[in-house]
C-alpha cells in the first residue's frame, strides 16, 4: 500500500529535513555577508557575525600621542595625558590592560604602572591615561600600551561609503557595477530571443534533420566552457570584433544557447496540441502562433532560464577575464575588481565583505522576484 499513487510516503520527514538544511546552508552565509559588511575591521577580527549584536572584548594596541608636542611641566614633572579612544579608532569599556606584549593584562583600570626610576603610566576604564616621567623620559617616542576592552555592538554605514562613493575604490567599484549591467543584460537577452525561435521550430515545425539537431543541442550541453574560449577568441580576433562588449555578448549567447533550446523546446513541446492546431485550422501562421500562443503560455521556461542566465554571467569572471577586460580597466566587471580589492587589501575584511554583498544584491532581487517560475519552468516537459 506504501506505493500506491497519491499515498503519503513515510520519508516526507527526511525530505522535509534536507530541504531545511540546504535552506539554511544558502541562507547562513548570505546573512553573514550582510551583517560583516555593516562592521567595522576590529570586530570582524574579534568575533564572528552571529556575535554582531552582543559586546564583545577586543585586544589592541595603542601608542601615546607625540610627547614632544603633548607633554606639560608640573613642578619638575613631565606628564602627558589623553584618551586612547579619542585618538584612536576604539571604544568600550576597559577590563585589563598592560605594557607588554607578554603580559597585555597585566593590570586593572586605574592602577598605576612603575616603569622604573620614578617613572609610571596608568589607564583608567574609559581610556583616559596619564605618563609621568622626567625630561629624558617623556620624550620620542610615546609609551604604548595594550588595552583589552569590552565593546558594544556597532554598526557603520562606511564600508558601503568606502565602496560606493569614496575615491578610487568607490570610482572603480561604481564603474564596475554598471560594466557589469552593461554584459549581463544584453547577454540574457540576446540568447532568450534566438533559443525561443529554435525551441519553436523544434518542437512543433517538421523539417529534414530536426531529430539530428536534437541531439547535436544536447550533445553540447555537456561541452567544456574552457575548451571553446581561445578558438572563439581567435575567430573574434580573425573577424575583427576583438575585446569588447559584443564579443561578450556573442560568447555568453553561444554558451547559454543548449541550455535554453533544450530548456524551451521541452516545455513547449507540453503545451497542448489543440490550441496550436486550432490555430493553424483558423489560418494563423507559424509566426503568429510563436508570438500570439507560445510566448505567452512559455514564460516560465523563460523567466526560469532567465535566471539562470543572469545569475550566470553577472558572476562570470572568467568569460570577462577572456572576451572583455583590457589593460585600461576601463571594462572590468565586479567579479573581477573584487579579486583587485583582494590584492589590494587582503586585510581589509569589511572592505571585501561589503564589495561582495554588493555584487550579489542585484542577483538576489532577480532570483525572489522570478523564483516562483523557477521550479514550473525546471520541471516543464518532465510529466506528461
């Protein structure tokens, strides 16, 4: 009775459980993007993002501002003060601190430290410290000291100002978004249109060699990208497009099409036969019938390969790195101005993370506003 049609199957829990999972593989590390891009590089460094909205305790180093300019004379003593905190980026509330490396919690907030012959250095907790000495003493350079702090959260809209608007990176980043816009679109576009036309004739229109073609397209889904980028490149090169947007367009179309031919004829060749032969009986033409019947009833095979194709080429790197960018960086795509980012600040993790939540925001929208058509579209043609 268990494989009776329309029956419960008793592993709907275990299908149920997987389907949680992978939720929440796909989801965790988005949402970890998201939080470190709004934090600043010394709590990325401390804690991890599921920290984000607890205090957390951070150890760092500071360095007494220049005592030549800072220091003041009091009855033969030479002292300097200040608060780490205001001249440093930090905050929080101290919890130990120290002199040495070895021992950077060697005291508490407010105690004094005797670095010998009469000269001292104390923190309090809110980073407020005091170096008295005498003159060959507080001069050069200033004591450091290592200060363990507990922080409060924080939050900071300049990663996205440093990305997006401020100088080089900003320029280059901005300039990257629209490169990228400017390949992904047209790209998308471009094989949709020809893929429904063939996807049409091959499913409905009867020509010599049609089952042939079949198998060729389903062939050359499992073609290498790697083993057609130099040959194309050479053609573009021998026909005179060279590097450039056109050629990009051309790669992504020839790469994308088996995919979408399939894709479309499969789902096409389920729409009903009545309607297309009614058609005909009433005199309608192939044309006609292509745009009047089968691209309205096709669209979720096209907004699902749609998708596909978006996501595809917007993080394409390689693609881009052979058909597109050249030497100026006048054409550089997100995907690879973030690899530049990590050469150029390899430790720059707030940096990084922000760049990359920027570069998979817009295929985010793309996928939740299209991901209802997604699944009708996959599984067009499966059933019959």
């Amino acid at each position: 009775m268990d494989n009776i049609a329309g029956s419960k199957s008793s592993l709907g829990w275990v299908v149920q459980i997987s389907t949680v999972l992978l939720v929440a593989l796909w989801i965790f590390p988005t949402v970890g993007l998201l939080v470190s891009s709004f934090r600043t590089a010394d709590q990325i460094s401390s804690s991890g993002w599921w920290a984000a909205l607890f205090p957390s305790e951070q150890s760092q180093r500071y360095r007494v501002a220049d005592p030549d300019d800072n220091r003041s004379n009091v009855d033969g003593v030479y002292v300097v003060k200040g608060n780490f905190f205001t001249e440093n980026r930090g905050g929080g509330d101290i919890k130990s601190w120290g002199t040495s490396s070895r021992e950077i919690g060697a005291y508490a907030p407010g105690e004094v430290a005797d670095l010998g012959d009469g000269e001292t250095f104390s923190v309090d907790a809110e980073g407020n410290y005091a170096w008295t000495g005498n003159d060959e003493q507080i001069s050069g350079r200033g004591q450091r000291a290592f200060v363990t702090a507990v922080s409060p959260p924080e939050f900071t809209f300049n990663n996205y100002n440093t990305i997006l608007f401020s100088g080089t990176a900003g320029d280059n980043m901005t300039k990257a978004f629209f490169n990228t816009l400017t390949v992904t679109i047209p790209a998308t576009v471009i094989p949709i249109v020809v893929a429904a036309f063939a996807a049409y004739a091959l499913a409905w229109m009867d020509f010599p060699g049609r089952a042939l073609l079949i198998a060729i397209i389903v062939g050359l889904l499992v073609v290498p990208l790697q083993l057609a980028l130099i040959p194309l490149l050479s053609l573009h090169v021998g026909i005179g497009i060279g590097k450039g947007y056109l050629g990009t367009w051309l790669a992504h179309t020839g790469f994308g099409l088996p995919l979408a031919i399939y894709l479309l004829r499969n789902y096409m060749v389920g729409l009903p036969r009545d309607i297309i032969e009614n058609a005909k009986v009433d005199g309608a033409t192939d044309f006609q019938i292509f745009t009047k019947i089968i691209l309205p009833l096709s669209f979720p095979a096209l907004a699902s390969f749609a998708i596909f194709q978006f996501l595809w080429t917007w993080n394409d790197l390689l693609v881009a790195k052979v058909f597109l960018i050249d030497s100026t960086g006048q054409t550089t795509v997100m995907t690879d101005q973030i690899v530049n980012l990590l050469g150029t600040r390899g430790g720059n993790w707030e940096i990084l993370a922000t760049a990359a939540f920027v570069s998979i925001a817009v295929p985010l929208v793309v996928f939740f506003a299209m991901q209802k058509y997604l699944v009708r579209g996959l599984l067009a043609g499966s059933v019959k």
